[in-house]
C-alpha cells in the first residue's frame, strides 16, 4: 500500500462534488464485478473496487456492521 499515492488522491478530490470519469480514473486503480448470485430470494453482485495505492479495501457487510455496534452496546 503507497499511502502516500492513496492521501494525496484523497486530498485532491475530498470535496468533489461531482464524480467524473478524471475523478474515478485518480482515485480507482480497477474495478471487479463478479457473477450475480441468490441469497434469500434476493439477487446480489459482488463487486471489489481497487484503489489508487491502497489496493482492495475489505468492508464490512451490513450483517457485519450490526453486530459490531451490538457487541458495542454491550
């Protein structure tokens, strides 16, 4: 991870406030879409977005996300 490239990106475009095709190519280094699949009836696409020196970012899943703020709660 170059978090020096990552920051001076991020820096550039904070306060964009419109994403243009400069904007994306600046700051996203590729994006991956991966085949669609049925969870719980519902139709979901996967998608990893890799960016400019900082490579592919892991988030959280909103399942994810809930319970880290119920364990927090506690």
């Amino acid at each position: 991870m170059d978090v020096r490239l990552l920051l001076a990106g991020l820096r550039e475009y904070s306060s964009v406030e419109k994403l243009t095709p400069e904007v994306v190519n600046k700051i996203i280094k590729r994006i991956e879409v991966h085949k669609s699949e049925v969870v719980d009836g519902h139709k979901q696409v996967k998608i990893d977005i890799y960016f400019t020196g900082a490579g592919l970012v892991d988030l959280a899943t909103v399942k994810e996300m809930l319970a880290i703020a119920e364990a927090a709660q506690k």
